[in-house]
C-alpha cells in the first residue's frame, strides 16, 4: 500500500515538474512585451487554485467560502442629495 501511495505521489511532483517546464517552455515563445503579463496571470491562476483546494481539503464547498466572504460586506445606501 505504501509503494502505491509513493508511486502516486512521484507521479504527481514529476507531473507538476514537467507542466513547470512546459509553461517554462511557453513562455519563450511569446513576445518580450507579453511575458510579464502571462507571468502575472499564471501566479494569479495557481492562487485561485491553491484557495480552492485549501477549501476542498478542509471540507468546505464553494458555496459556503462564498457566502463565507461575503458575510463581513457592509450595505451600501443610497442618500438623495437635493
């Protein structure tokens, strides 16, 4: 059973290795001009990853991180000036 789990868990750092070097990979092709800019997006892309399943691992489903979030906005009024 250990050699499975570890077999499972080799597959999944080389997996995340190789998709780092195609992204790598990608990433030389695309103008100078428009690296900073993917850049920006992948980190921006593996957050929303990371916060999803951080919320998965600890039993939470998206609905509940969203109305979660959403508990501590203030309501907002409209006042007539005249």
């Amino acid at each position: 059973m250990d050699s499975s789990r570890d077999r499972k868990w080799e597959f999944i750092r080389k997996f995340a290795k190789a998709k780092e070097m195609e992204a790598e990979a990608f990433m030389e092709l695309l103008p100078e001009s428009s690296r900073e800019h993917m850049s920006i997006i992948g980190r921006e892309a593996a957050a929303m990853v990371r916060e999803g399943m951080a919320g998965v691992m600890n039993g939470k489903d998206n609905n509940a991180a969203k109305n979660e979030a959403g508990s501590g906005r203030k309501t907002v009024k409209k006042v007539e000036i005249g």
